[in-house]
C-alpha cells in the first residue's frame, strides 16, 4: 500500500516532531514576553507574571503523553460555524482544515496554521462520534499507538467508503486494557460516543448520569468541565468550577485528571468541605441522620428562623433637633410585611429594614415640609431609635445557635417541628446532651449541613459556573440541597449509580434527587458499557442487583480481556496474604479489599509477611503496587488485581442488608484484570 518514501508512519512522525518544535516555539514565545514596559505597577506585573507562568505550564510538552492521538481527513473543508475560531480563538484558513490531527491541546506554527487541533474544538467532535453511518463528512478516521513517547502504530478507518466493513478498533482496545498504576487518567483518546454526548453538552443545562460500575461516569464528569472550560473559558474564569467527590482519598485519586488536560483552575472538594461551618466532633445514629438529613428540616429551619421576627407593638419616635417624628406601630407592621412577602434573605431584610423605617420618617416630614435629602435619611436609619426598633423586631441570628437550640431545646423544635415532624422523629434529632456552645457542641456531619442551610436562609450562598457532583447517590436531601445552592446560578452534572448507595438515605430516584437540588430539568442519561470491570466479574457482581437495585440494567463489559477470575476457600489471613503475592506477580496495582473491621488483622499479616502496602487514595507507585482498602472507601477506586477478603464481613459491616450487599458490589467492583474472592465464612446466599 506504501512504499517507504511515502511511508505514513515515517510522515506521521515527521509531523510529530514538527508538532513538537511548534509548541516548543510557542513556549519560547512566552517565556521571551518582556512585561517590564507593559505593567505600569507591581501588582499589575504580578498578576501577568502569574498568567505568563501557568501559560508556559500550560505549552510543557509531557514526554509521556502523546502531541496528538488521532487525525480526521475531511471530505471538504469544514464550515466557518465548526471551525476552531468560533469559540474564540483565532480564526483559520479554510484550506488547513482538510486534514487535522487531534490531541490534547492546539499547536500552531509560525504563521498561525493548525498543527495539533484541540480535542475539544468543534471540527474534532467527529473524531468520537463519526460513524460509518453517519460520517459527518469524514473521509478518514486515524488512531495512533504509541510505545512510550514514540509513535509506532497507527489503525485507519475510511468513514465514507461503503466497501469497508466497520471494526473495532485495536488501538482503542489496547487503551482500554492498559495496566493502572498511579492516579487515575484522561481518556481523551478514546471517549465513546455515548460518553462524548454528555462531555459536550451545553453549559446551560444540568446532566445527571445513571451508570454502573466502570461506566466512565467520573471520567465523563472530568472531561465535560475540562470541555466547559474550552467553550466558556470567561465565564467560567470568572463564576468558577467545583467538583465534589466523596472523601479524600477520592479526590486524591482524580486530581491529576484535569492538570493533564491543561486545566488547573478547578476545584476539588467533599460536601463536608463546602458546609464545615462547625467543627464535626460527633456522630449520629442512622435514625437521627435520616431525619436530620431530611428536606422537610429546611421547613423547620426556616420556621425557626423566622420565630425571630415578631411584631412590632411600640411606635418609632425619632428625635430630630426640636422635632420628634413617630412611625406608629401599624405602619411598622405594613413595613415588615412587606419585607416577609418578598424573597430575599433573612439577613438581607434586615438590612433594608433600618432604610424603609426611615423612609416612613422622611415622607411625614417631607409632609410637613421640609426637604430632606438622603443624608438625612441615611442618618435616620442609623439612629439610635431605628436601630433599638430593628433589633426588637428583626434582631441578628447566628445560624450555628438556631441549629444549636432546635437540637438542644425540646419546646423550641417541637414549637416550629409541629406537623412537619412528628414525635419519634423530633426525639431522633434531638441531642442527648444539650450543648451549651457552638464551640462545645457535639456536631454531627448531618448538623453541618443544617448550619449550612440555616447560613443560607439568612445570607445567599455563593453560586458557582458548574459543578460536577460524583457520586450522588450517597446525599441525603439536604446534601443535595447544600450542593444545589452552590449552583442555582450554574448548572451541574450529577454521576452516581442508585446500587452503590450505601447511606441509610441513599438516593432510590434521580427525578427526585434532582428536585432537591434544585434542577428539575436535567436530562438523566444512562451509561451501560464497562471500561473497568471483565465480564465474568461483572457477571458475578450482577447477581446481587436485584436485591440491592431492582429494575438497573446490568453493565456489560467491552473489555475483551477475559480476566481472572477465582472464588477460593481459605483457612486464614495467611492465604489472602498469599493471594496479593500471587496478584502482585503480575504486572499494575493490587488492592485487598476488606471489611474495615478485618483491616487490623490484615494490616499485621501483611507487616509479618514483609510485604509493603498503602492507604486508599496514596499513589501507587511501581515500588509499592498494594493498597490495603477498607470496604467503605472502596467507592470510585480501581485497581488491575483485586482481592476480596471474606465477603459475608463485609456484608455484615453495616446497618442492615441491602446497604451490605450494596457495600459489596462496590468491593466486587474495583478490579480491572482479575478479582479473587477469599473467604472462610459461608458466601451471602445472594452471590450464588
Ligand atoms: N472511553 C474510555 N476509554 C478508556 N477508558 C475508559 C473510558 N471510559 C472509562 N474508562 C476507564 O474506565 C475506568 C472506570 O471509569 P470511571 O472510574 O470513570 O467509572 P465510574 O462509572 O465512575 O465507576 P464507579 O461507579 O465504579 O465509580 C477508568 O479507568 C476509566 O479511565
């Protein structure tokens, strides 16, 4: 097909080398900027050293990941509406556009042609969602293999040539299978059609994503802020970017993602993060954190809050030189009505109150004719008797305290609880102890959240551009009210999968969920193909669905890697310690999973045998390839071998059941090449 002076690949990497020179030059360009004419003071060359410093961090050429990992021959030149320019960068000729390579960032040479095209930019979108049915006007799909640094391998597909027959692509495969170690990746390369829809959806609108185990449900969430960011990079810029995870090691695990794809301006948080108003000294039991975390609390808070509020009974008198004018009590009452219809904040009311007291003022001596001006309304209103009669009225609450005596005070709640809560549920919430101080309080994770919900009645919560909420279906009602709030301005995308819910209040219905965080008209998608998790592992795993998830669609895996796979009885700790050898002879990361009771015993065996672990979320290296993981931080981690200690443990590591089998499916869930079952005690009766 080639002779090899027109060989592709030796094209393909002249190319690559040529790509590369180009960045370099870009780099150099920037780091050559000279600032010291252009910034007229030193916070201004600040800010700009700052900016010159992240772009020239932004051009590194990374060694280890590819300039480019695909290419689109286009039939025709794409129109001017999908060219690059039409989101903001500069526009290009026409004619470059008949032949593009796609990677992780834009590289242009000298005289501004496109050398690398964004993944990102609208003439790539082709590149994940042609087909031969639908070509998009693509002539020629192209994917890249690459051996370390080196490209050594490229797969064509001719979209428009009806005689080809359509075939998966090894490449992609290869990319698939490919051993983890270290933090999680991109997958920029290889996002599916299904995946790409969600990543590019607009900015507008709220996505919540129903998927599986090893759907791709994180790695989808990652990429669409990554491609917000590209599309709306001002508006971003300036209304910021969150995603929220569920612990620590979690985040850990994710937080290169979105650095390796140039985007280092978003953050990372827990929702205990976003509400630590308090600090977290207690904990509930599963009955008080239901209630507490119930969306019906917001109606008790709000009721309490505004207890505060009473009417006034006195007139104003305000004293003004050797005049005193009076608000009567009525006209007092009309002003505070008014402020209570309206939907501003508590704090916010109470602000305007002490101008419209004093307006009242204003109008009666405009009456009798005078002619004040604002300063004499300012000043009235920040009188001695206005302020006294604001304070009697619409006095200051801290939110912390109003939490603090609806669970510490029994009349308090059962006055703004009744017909919202009944009996049994006011005892649940109740404390034990009353607490005397904020400071002293024994506050639970739930009470944070409430505090958080009582801040915002009284002033506006922050609102941010886009949030990316992972897995979801782990908050309560008034989580999701709490995450809501940091987006009613923005939009959101919502990953979760309803059979890894293992709270007591886990989500059990999106639109549901979706109601309490305020965005009823997100569009719920489903992601049914596994990246993670080999068939016959996936299969086992799926035996437990109808009893924790009744009516999901089981995940099939595209992994054509069959795996490992073994159930094996053991006698002792001795022969899961044997097991990780045997995983750790292979190559990528190993983790044993286990009921976090067990995670003791585990740990001495593994010290005895000299065998050097982890914790969830520490980044495996080649040296140190095992991580010991309890069951409860086994969510959204992965590994290549996975050992699963004693599963009826991990059943009966929590409250009741379901929420163990649920804790389960999540440990059976994790491996990527091989999972090994050990146990000593009898399997649930689920998994036969
Ligand atoms: N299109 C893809 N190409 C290659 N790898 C992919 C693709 N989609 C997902 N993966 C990989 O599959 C694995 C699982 O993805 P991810 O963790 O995002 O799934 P998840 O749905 O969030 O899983 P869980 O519900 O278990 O948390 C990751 O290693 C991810 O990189």
């Amino acid at each position: 097909m080639s002779t090899h002076v027109d060989d592709p690949l030796s094209r393909e990497r002249s190319h690559l080398a040529a790509s590369r020179s180009a960045l370099r030059a870009m780099r150099e360009d920037v780091e050559a900027l000279d600032i010291s004419d252009v910034s007229a003071n030193w916070v201004n060359a600040e800010v700009l050293a700052q900016q010159i410093e992240k772009r020239i961090k932004a051009l590194a050429d990374l060694s280890d990941t590819p300039l480019f990992f695909g290419r689109l021959d286009y039939l025709h030149a794409p129109g001017a509406e999908q060219a690059e320019g039409a989101e903001g960068e500069r526009p290009q000729p026409e004619a470059a556009y008949q032949t593009l390579h796609i990677g992780r960032r834009h590289v242009h040479d000298a005289d501004g042609d496109p050398m690398v095209i964004d993944w990102r930019a609208p003439v790539s979108q082709p590149f994940y969602r042609a087909s031969k049915k639908d070509p998009m006007g693509v002539a020629l799909r192209r994917r890249f293999g690459y051996t370390g640094g080196d490209l050594t391998a490229y797969e064509d597909e001719h979209l428009s040539d009806p005689a080809e027959a359509a075939k998966t692509s090894r490449l992609l495969q290869r990319e698939i299978e490919r051993p983890r170690v270290g933090p999680m990746r991109d997958i920029v390369a290889t996002i599916q059609p299904e995946q790409d829809e969600i990543v590019r959806s607009g900015l507008s609108g709220t996505v919540c994503v129903q998927g599986g185990p090893g759907t791709g449900k994180t790695a989808v969430g990652l990429h669409r802020v990554a491609f917000l960011l590209y599309a709306h990079r001002e508006r971003l810029a300036r209304t910021g970017t969150l995603v929220i995870g569920p612990n620590r090691s979690f985040l850990h695990y994710i937080e290169q993602v979105l650095p390796a794809l140039g985007e280092l301006t978003v953050q990372q948080a827990t929702v205990e993060d976003l509400v630590a108003h308090v600090e977290i000294k207690g904990t509930d039991d599963a009955t008080a954190a239901v209630v507490k975390g119930d969306a019906r609390m917001a109606r008790v808070l709000r009721k309490a809050l505004y207890s505060h509020v009473t009417m006034p009974s006195e007139p104003v008198v305000v004293v003004r030189g050797s005049r005193r004018w009076r608000v009567a009590a009525y006209e007092l009452e009309d002003i505070v009505r008014q402020l209570l219809d309206r939907d501003i904040r508590y704090g916010a009311a109470r602000e305007a109150l002490p101008q419209r007291v004093a307006h009242a003022v204003l109008v009666q001596m405009e009456r009798s004719g005078e002619a004040p001006d604002d300063r004499v309304q300012d000043a009235v209103a920040r009188g001695g008797a206005v302020k006294a009669a604001v304070k009697a009225v619409w006095p200051p609450v801290d939110p912390a305290k109003l939490v603090l005596r609806l669970l510490s005070d029994a009349e308090f709640l059962a006055e703004h609880a009744e017909g919202i809560l009944d009996e049994e549920e006011q005892k649940a919430v109740l404390w034990a102890k009353p607490a005397r101080s904020v400071k002293s309080a024994q506050w639970s994770a739930a009470d944070a959240v409430l505090v958080d919900e009582a801040t915002d009645l009284i002033q506006r919560t922050h609102s941010l551009g886009h949030v990316v909420l992972d897995e979801a279906q782990d908050l309560s009602p008034m989580q999701y009210r709490a995450v809501g709030r940091r987006c009613t301005t923005g939009s959101a995308t919502v990953l979760g999968d309803l059979a890894q819910g293992t709270t007591p209040w886990a989500t059990r219905d999106w639109q549901e969920a979706l109601a309490h965080l305020g965005k009823r008209d997100a569009v719920i998608e489903e992601l049914t193909a596994g990246f993670r998790v080999p068939t016959d592992v996936i299969t086992y795993a799926s035996r437990l669905l109808p009893h924790i998830a009744p009516g999901l669609t089981p995940v099939v895996s595209i992994r054509e890697n069959p795996g490992h796979f073994e159930v094996r009885n053991v006698t002792g700790t001795a022969d899961v310690v044997d097991a990780c050898r045997e995983s750790l002879r292979r190559e990528g990361s190993t983790g044993l999973i286990a009921a976090d009771a067990r995670v003791p015993e585990l740990a001495r065996a593994l010290a005895e045998a000299g065998i050097a672990y982890l914790g969830p979320g520490e980044e495996t290296t080649q040296e140190t390839r095992l991580t010991l993981v309890p069951a409860s931080l086994a969510k959204g981690l992965e590994y290549d071998y996975v050992v699963l200690d004693e599963p009826q443990a991990v059943v009966d590591g929590e409250p009741d059941e379901r929420t163990g089998l649920r804790r389960l499916y999540v440990a059976l869930t994790r491996a990527v090449s091989g999972l090994v079952v050990t146990y000593t005690a009898p399997l649930p009766p689920q998994l036969a």
